[in-house]
C-alpha cells in the first residue's frame, strides 16, 4: 500500500505493507480456531465500510466469531450505499 500526507510542495509517501485481519491471525499470532476467546479492538478512522464488509468471505463459515470493538466514525457518511449496508 501507499500513504501520501498531503503538504503542498513538501508533499510526503511512504509505502507499507498491508495485512488482512485473516493473515495476522493465521500467519503471524497464529491464533487457532475456533475464534471463540479472541477479542480484536478496531479503528480505522472512517473506513470501517471498507473494511467491515471484507471480514464477511473469511468468516461466513465459522462457528465461532472473534469479538470486536469497532470505533465508528461521523464521516462514516462518506461509504456508499452498498458499502453502508455491508457494515450493518
């Protein structure tokens, strides 16, 4: 992935690497299923209707969910309506 800041002629990017929810249990915490006893705290500062909706594919089979706090955010308006729906 890419993170810009935008600073007019001192403009600045970085690039990062990026990780699925799904990789960081399974590859690098190696958290077992079922996902019983697992509580994960979330905030992506306005872009849980990105996020959200993709949890729904590793997920939809399980039997037992991870908990999860996730911060929610005003400019959570921002989503479109599909992805809107996805997050409920």
């Amino acid at each position: 992935g890419k993170v810009a800041q935008d600073r007019g002629a001192r403009s600045m990017t970085w690039k990062v690497r990026c990780y699925t929810l799904q990789d960081i249990f399974e590859n690098y915490w190696r958290i077992p299923k079922p996902y019983e006893d697992v509580f994960v705290k979330i905030d992506v500062e306005s872009y849980e209707c990105k996020l959200i909706p993709s949890f729904y594919d590793w997920l939809k089979e399980e039997r037992f969910l991870p908990k999860m706090f996730i911060s929610f955010h005003p400019q959570i308006e921002a989503c479109i309506e599909e992805e809107f729906e996805g997050v409920l």
